[in-house]
C-alpha cells in the first residue's frame, strides 16, 4: 500500500515536473536566429503550451519569421516553467538584455506585462489576446482578435454540413476567451439551422489550464459528443485538439480546426481527412504586422489592434477542399457580418 | 563525535542523490549535445549588474518560499506515515477563499493580514480534516481521498472564483477576485537592500518569508521538543507500538492532517499578499505536487527541506538564462526529475543499509540499533536515521515508559 502511495506521489511529482517537457516541447528550437545587424532584435515570450504546439504559439513565430525576412533583426524566444509562475522573469531578462520589441504570446502575460513595461519605458511590448489599454504603462500594445466572427463561420460552415443536425463544441479551458468562441461558434450554426443542437463541453475548468495541453480529455469528451450523435465537432482546446481529431477518425465523423491550418500542421493523413476546415486566427499576420510598424517607428502603444473579418485577421481555411462547394455562403456570411448586418455575440447566451 | 556521525548519516543520502542526478543530467546534456559545464556556468551566473543580481536572489527566494511552505505541508503528514497529496487542491480552496474574504474584509493593517492568514489556515485544515475523518471513521486511505478531494477542490475554487468571489469586469481574459486592499498587502523587506548596503531591485522580497522561517521553526520545534511531535513520529515508525504505548492513534491522525492541511493553506499566500493581491486563472498551480519532491528531497526535516525548496528555486530561475545561452531549458526539468528519483532510491538504500548494519551488529551496536529496528517495511519516506536517532534508543527500547 505504501508503495504504492509512493508510487503514486512519485509520478504526480515527476508529472508536476514533466508537464515543462510538453511546455517547451519545441522549445529545443529556441536561441538566438536570423542575424542582421540593424534589423530589430525581437523577444517572444510564449505561453504554457510553449513552441511547437502546432498551432497558436507557432503561428505567432510564423509572424516573427516572416517579419525578419521582411525586415532583418533577430529573435530570441522564451518558454515560461511549468507552471508558468515565471512570466515576469521572461519578459524583465529580455528587456534587460535589450530586446525591443517583446512580444508575449497569450492573455496570461496580461498580469505582469503593466508592471515591467513600466520599468523599461523605452522598450515597446506587445501582448497577443491582451489588451494594451489600462495596463498602467503607455508602451503596451494589445493585438486582439474578434475570434468569435471566425468561430461564427466555423459554425455555419459545421451547420451547413451537418447531416444529423446536431454538432459539437470542445472547449479547452472555460475562460471568457473560450467563451467567446463558443458564441460565435453557437450563433453561427443557428443562424443556418436555429433548430439545431450544439453540444457545448469544456475540458478543464477557469484556473485549471490543462485542457489546452491534454488530447486523452479531448478524445474522451469529443467521443461522447460523437455518440451522442453529434457528426462535426469543433476544437477550441488548443493542443487538445488533436484527441477531438483521433475520436472523429476512430467514429468516422468531421472536426474543425483552431488558430491555424491545421490540415496542414497536424502531420497524420488519417487525422487530415477528418478536418473539415480551421477557424483561423492569423497570430502570425498580427505579429508581422505589429513589427512592421514597429521597424517603421509608428508603433504607439496603449492601444489595441483589433484584427476581425474586415482585416482578414480571423476567417475559415480551405485546405483539403472540404468546404469549396459552400463557399459562397460563407462569403455571405462574411460580408453580412463585416456590413454590421449581423452582430456575433461575445458571450454565450445561457 | 557522534553529532557529526548524525549529522554526516542526515546528509550523507540526499548529497549523494544530487550528486548522483547531476551525473546523469550530464551525460543526458552531452547525449543532446549541450556542454555541462557551460550550461552549469550559466546557471550560476546572476547577471553583471548588482541591481541583476539581488534581484536573481530574489527571485529564487521568492520562489522557493512556496515550495518550503508546500513541502512542509506534505513532510508534517509524511513523518506520521500519512501521504498527503492533496496539498494541492488544499492549497488553491485556501487562497481563492482567502482572497475573497481579505478583500470583502476591511480592518487595520496586521489585523487584516491576520485575518487573512487565519482564514487561509482554517480552509486548508477543514479540507485537509475531511481526508482524516474518512479515514478514522471509514478506514479510506487517505491517498485515495486526497487526490480524489483535490479534483473536488479545483472544481470549487473554480466555481467561487468565476461564480460568487468573482471582481474582474466581464470580458476581462484574466478572471480574477477582487483586489485585496493596500491594508492586507504584506510589506516587502526590500528595506532590507538598503540596509546592507545592497543594490535595492525594483522586484520586491516577499515579507512572507518571515511568517515561512516562522513557520518552519515552529513546526521544527513541535516535532523534536513535545510530547506531540514524539507521539507523532512513533505513530510513523510503527503504528501498532505507538497504540500499544497509549497514543490515540485516530486522534493523532486528525491532528496531524489538520497541522498539514493548515500548513497547506499558507502555500497560495506569499504569492497573494506579497504580488497579486487577488487570486485569478492565471494564479500559480502544481505547486503541491511539487511539495511533495521537496519534501522527500528535504527528508522531511525542516531544515533539509529549507534547502530543498531554495535548490528547486535556483533551479527553476535558471530556466530563463539558459534559453538566452541557446541551451534548452528541458535540461532544469531533467536535473529536477532525476534528483527526485535519486533521492527516493537514496533514501531506500540508506535505509536497508542500516538495517543491515542493526541486524548484524545485535544488541551490541547501540546507535545503529535505533536505525535498524525502525520497522516499516514501507514507511520509506517517513523513517531515517536522523529520526531515529532523534528519538533515542530508550524511546526504542522501553516505549511504554517514555510515552508516559
């Protein structure tokens, strides 16, 4: 019994440690790249979930890369410990060491970023999903995206294509960031179906931010939601996607995607043919964009650019041509939304 | 010439342990192609500047304050023979509980923050007590218990903090409580810099430190000096001898877990007073399964664990400037595991040694005796020599008259 008390703490403890392995799974890609010497030397601070999560933070170095060919400079990336109590300590060591512009990747930098922006006055930061308003610094710069106008389309497109009338949201963490999805998500599928069933889940709860990083929930739930007779099931879960993918393949059933391509990113034929589409929220547009500026010198900061539909910022992706023959309604939809005729909720109705 | 053999026997495992996790670490470093010694360089280089440095310093105190406090939490239980895990969900229910009520609260400056650590105390106790009722009453394991409770503790602390304890605006991506005001904010002890003639950072030094060390000697003194502390450590080396010599092993079992579960408690707030002032989704988790490591680390003494918690610390700051130096910061978390499984190998082997030494030295072998007839063909973690030493061979020998 002891031992396996201790077995048992044992793993737990190695797993409170380990959780840092998935946390800077890509991160062994990191160090100082590209080199020109006038371009600007740019810091990326990530997220729990870190490099290489195949969606939301490699799309956020996408737009670093792509940035640097643009306009030279270098980057220096960051991945926070395992439970992420050392965000400060990213963004403090790059702004020490002269990195500017910083941009930190993820709404939880929203804590800390007011606090070491003021302390480097002459380093502008910049924080995806975050707000750069009321920071308590003027350097701050918030890139936003209207993810519930993508996930809107993600459900006329899964309503659309529904044949049982009945699809599914996965969640990854209930945060009004999620949220936000899930009523996109919702009132795009009733507006093409109002008597249509949406199964809302969500794999962890506020506070608990494993339901971005653990595909064996995402499986268990999306698999119920399937048999539950659900035929599309959409995963804003981060890199728990990819279980919702493997219970839709195993019950040959569709999913949408999150953030990025992922018929493109998730690297399995038998998981690309089960994607549908990915409600797409171009990080790395915003990212290259806000360097840009920033090499231009028109970066103020205490402001946020907010990337929707009418910027091309959030949108559907046709890889794999699973939705070419329902394009046309969904650039109704688009436009209805970018004319104001249809306003998304921000918040789920319930 | 017998303290220094204690204290050399205390040491000797867990110096080993880490000696030994590091040997492995590098070779795995050289195996992934990173120097050793470079990458060891840069994780003892606190920066150029004094104003870098201190504040290095005081990031590693800053952080190895929680995990004393957490493993403090789990040693309590552990010298009882008593697994802990849920640390973690008393912890989180203690802080979110806390900060909602140090914000709902208004009253002068200590009394506040006294309020606020005594509420933090008594969540993390009544949480903790609840295992320790199912257990003397029903006979659940309290393994089963604490992580089943923890889940418990998550969803709730979740519930509170997004339902009735909720102070950011709607729409806000970060939940968080309302703001504790300036009154329960606890003072930092940066005065401290200036008064040693330091570089003084604009990171502030948590004051919760001194309610840590507080704690910590405390705790230290209970275990080693009471009646309390000598029925709690005979009731981990054998249960039945320390019935049979008159402890009321099921109220041993509540008093230990309440200790524990309030010890549990103070984890969330050095975190709470000393930075946030609220508690929030983004709030710091895991912190009680690290307890745990610490604590078997620490052997579950306090001072051990004390350095324990500040070896965790210093390398978990490292992660940072490793990354700058292009070296993966994986290599922390390969140190990491590597000393927690060394450490219990350690502490196994040094135990089976030592009952070996007992068994074939008999009667005659005073000291060591202590060490070999500690019984617990399982109670690892719990049993050491510095324990049984401690204890004394007539605690051994003639329980039923020392007990008295």
């Amino acid at each position: 019994m002891k031992l396996a008390a201790l077995a048992i703490a044992g793993s737990l403890a190695l797993a409170a440690c380990a959780s840092d392995e998935t946390g800077s799974g890509g991160g062994s890609g990191s160090g100082a790249s590209g080199g020109s010497e006038d371009g600007p030397k740019i810091g990326l601070a990530y997220d729990t979930g870190g490099r290489g999560d195949k969606s939301f933070n490699d799309s956020a170095y996408a737009g670093v890369e792509a940035a640097i060919e643009a306009n030279g400079g270098e980057v220096q990336e960051l991945s926070p410990n395992a439970d992420a109590s050392n965000r400060a300590d990213l963004l403090t060591q790059l702004a020490d060491d002269g990195y500017n512009p910083i941009i930190a990747v993820g709404f939880n930098y929203a804590d800390v970023i007011g606090d070491v922006a003021e302390q480097y006055p002459d380093t502008q930061f910049a924080i995806v999903d975050g707000t750069g308003v009321d920071v308590g610094a003027d350097n701050v710069t918030g890139l936003q995206f209207a993810a519930n106008q993508g996930s809107f389309l993600g459900g006329v497109a899964a309503a659309t294509k529904s044949e049982t009338g009945n699809v599914g949201f996965v969640g990854g963490v209930q945060s009004p960031l999620i949220e936000s999805f899930e009523a996109g998500f919702t009132a795009g599928a009733k507006a093409v179906k109002p008597d249509i069933t949406v199964q809302v889940q969500y794999i962890s709860p506020a506070g608990d931010f494993s339901g971005f990083n653990d595909p064996a929930r995402g499986q268990i739930v999306a698999q119920g939601m399937y048999d539950a007779g659900a035929d599309i099931v959409y995963a804003a879960a981060g890199g728990s996607g990819i279980g919702v993918f493997q219970a839709a393949a195993a019950s040959g059933k569709r999913a949408i995607g999150v953030d990025s391509d992922q018929y493109e990113t998730v690297g399995d034929p038998a998981l690309q043919a089960v994607i549908m589409t990915s409600v797409l929220k171009r990080v790395d547009n915003a990212v290259e964009a806000y360097i840009g500026s920033f090499v231009d010198g028109s970066v103020q900061g205490g402001q946020d650019v907010v990337n929707d539909l009418s910027t091309e910022g959030v949108g559907l992706s046709y890889s794999g041509g699973f939705i070419d023959d329902i394009k046309s309604t969904i650039d109704d939809y688009t436009q209805q939304i970018v004319d104001g005729e249809i306003t998304v909720p921000e918040t789920p109705s319930n | 010439m017998t303290a220094v053999r204690k204290v050399g026997a205390t040491l000797l495992a867990p110096v080993l342990a880490v000696a030994i996790a590091l040997v492995i670490s590098a070779v795995v470093m050289v195996a992934i192609g990173v120097d050793p010694f470079r990458a060891l360089d840069v994780m003892v280089d606190f920066g150029d500047s004094p104003t870098q440095q201190v504040t290095a310093i005081v990031v590693v105190l800053n952080r190895a304050v929680p995990l004393f406090l957490a493993g403090l939490a789990v040693a309590v239980a552990f010298r009882m023979g008593l697994f802990n895990i849920g640390v973690e969900g008393q912890y989180r229910l203690a802080t979110v509980l806390a900060a909602g009520a140090g914000a709902a609260i208004s009253l002068p400056g200590p009394l506040h923050l006294v309020a606020i650590i005594v509420v933090a105390m008594l969540v993390g106790a009544v949480w903790a007590g609840i295992v320790a009722v199912l257990k003397v009453t029903r006979g659940v394991s309290e393994v089963i218990s604490s992580i089943m409770l923890n889940f418990i503790a998550l969803g709730l602390a979740s519930f509170l903090l997004t339902g009735p304890l909720r102070g950011s605006e709607p729409g806000a991506s970060i939940i968080t409580t309302k703001d504790i005001p300036e009154s329960g904010w606890f003072p930092s002890l940066n005065g401290l810099f200036d008064a040693l003639g330091l570089a003084n950072p604009p990171r502030q030094l948590y004051g919760f430190l001194l309610v840590a060390v507080l704690v910590g000697v405390v705790v230290a003194v209970l275990l080693k000096r009471t009646r309390f502390g000598f029925d709690l450590r005979a009731t981990g080396l054998s249960a039945s001898a320390a019935s049979a010599s008159g402890v009321d092993a099921k109220r041993m079992v509540i008093t230990t877990m309440l200790i524990s579960g309030a010890i549990a408690g103070l984890i969330g707030l050095p975190d709470l007073l000393g930075s946030d002032h609220n508690y929030g989704t983004e709030f710091t988790s895991g912190l009680g399964f690290l307890g745990i490591a610490v604590a078997l680390l620490g052997r579950n003494n306090p001072v051990g664990i004390a350095l324990a918690a500040l070896l965790f610390a210093f390398l978990d700051r490292a992660a940072v400037p490793l990354q700058i130096a292009g070296i993966p910061s994986s290599v922390v978390t390969i140190i990491q595991g590597t000393i927690v499984l060394a450490v219990v190998i350690a502490n196994e082997v040094a135990r089976r040694i030592a009952r070996r030494q007992a068994e074939s030295g008999g009667a005659v072998a005073a000291p060591p005796a202590g060490d070999g007839s500690s019984p617990g063909p399982g109670s690892a973690p719990a049993t050491g020599p510095a324990l049984t030493n401690a204890t004394g061979a007539a605690g051994r020998t003639d329980p039923t008259g020392s007990a008295q």
